[in-house]
C-alpha cells in the first residue's frame, strides 16, 4: 500500500494550497481517509476526516472554515483545500486510510503516506 502526498510549499499567511493524496494498491473506496500534521516539536494531531463515500466529513476545531477535506474515488485521491493559511498552520502533512473508524475517530489507522511540508510564514 503506497499513500504518496504532495504539493505542500512554502505560503504567506492569508494564502492558499492545496494538498493531494493518492493511494495505490488498496481498493480506495473501502477505506475512510484523513490528513494529519505534526509541527515542529509537537505530537501528530489530527486535521481532518472523510467517510468512504464522501458523505461525512470530520474537522479539528482549529481548521473548521479555512480547510476542506474531499476525494475523488475514481482517482484514488484524496485533497485537502487550505485557505487563510496561518503561521501556526506551519507542520508536516500525512494522510492516512482507515478501514474501520466510527464516528471518523481515526485513532489508529490502518495506512500512514509520507508527509508533505507546509510553511506559513507571516
């Protein structure tokens, strides 16, 4: 199973990325996927959660308005929109698939990509 992760970047505050997370060698639409982040110093936190279909979504309350989580099953992706970036924004980005979560919990996922930088600076 491969989760590859990409266009992170370098960003002012008050910008725009937008990340993608493409998975092979899993059927994609069994799995509920999720972005986490892990800042400098900092534990890994998560970010954001989708249902398998694409029906419910899941937020921290720190991106709630300026992050939206969506996928694309017939391309096996997964992206996360990021507007009004700020400096406390600035972390490694993972995606992650779970087969199993309730409530898109994703305690322990099934999968781990490699992560993606993004910078804020202010």
């Amino acid at each position: 199973v491969q989760l590859q992760a990409s266009w992170g970047g370098l960003v002012q505050a008050g910008g725009s990325l937008r990340l993608s997370c493409a998975a092979s060698r899993l059927t994609f639409r069994d799995y509920n996927m999720a972005w986490f982040r892990q800042a400098p110093g900092k534990g890994r936190e998560f970010v954001a959660g989708i249902r398998r279909s694409g029906g419910a979504t899941r937020y921290a309350d720190s991106v709630k308005g300026r992050l939206t989580i969506s996928r694309d099953n017939a391309k096996n992706t997964v992206y996360l929109e990021m507007n009004s970036l700020r400096p406390e924004d600035t972390a490694i980005y993972f995606c992650a698939a779970d087969r199993t979560t309730s409530l898109l919990a994703f305690r322990k996922p099934d999968y781990w990509g490699q992560g993606t930088q993004v910078t804020v600076s202010s």
